[in-house]
C-alpha cells in the first residue's frame, strides 16, 4: 500500500454495551505530516439492534501523529460515524 493508506482491524464495547468489530481502510492526506485529514471505509458490527446499520460505514477523520525527536510513533485519530447517528470515534495508535 501506498503512505496514504493504512487499513485497520479491532474491536470494542460500544455505547450500547454490545461488542462492536470492524474491518476496514483509511486513506489520508500526507502522512509526512503530523496533522491529517483522512476517511475511512469500514465493516462495522454491533449497531444493528439499535440503529439502521448499512453493511460499509464511511468515517471521516482527522488525525495527529507525535513522538520524540519529531518520529510519528503515537497517533490520536478522531471520526464521525454519519450512517450510525454521528457517534464518534476516538482510537489511539502506536508505530512499531
């Protein structure tokens, strides 16, 4: 993949207290760059029982990478989940 693509996997317990997973793809601009804005398209489980859930979630974002000596080892990416109500995302990364 490209330095503006990164895909991603996990899980959660989301605000209904039903485990969420997903599966998905975040293409972003410069990731040379410590701030960036990005969208995601991502499978995204747990939501059914309580909001109209399509099966691929698109989730704008923005993110912030930072570390020592101006590396990018840490980053706190921010979204918003349109199709699911606005609910926002918030997850954290490390670069090893």
């Amino acid at each position: 993949s490209g330095k503006n693509v990164e895909y991603g996997f996990g899980f959660y317990d989301n605000s209904f207290n039903d485990t969420t997973v997903y599966l998905g793809f975040d293409i972003h601009t410069d990731s040379r760059k410590p701030l960036r804005l990005g969208v995601s398209l991502a499978a995204v489980t747990g939501y059914s029982d309580y909001l109209d859930q399509p099966p691929l979630t698109v989730i704008p974002n923005v993110v912030y990478a930072f570390g020592p000596y101006g590396e990018q080892v840490f980053r706190v990416k921010v979204g918003v989940i349109p199709a699911l109500n606005g609910i926002v995302t918030l997850q954290f990364g490390v670069n090893f």
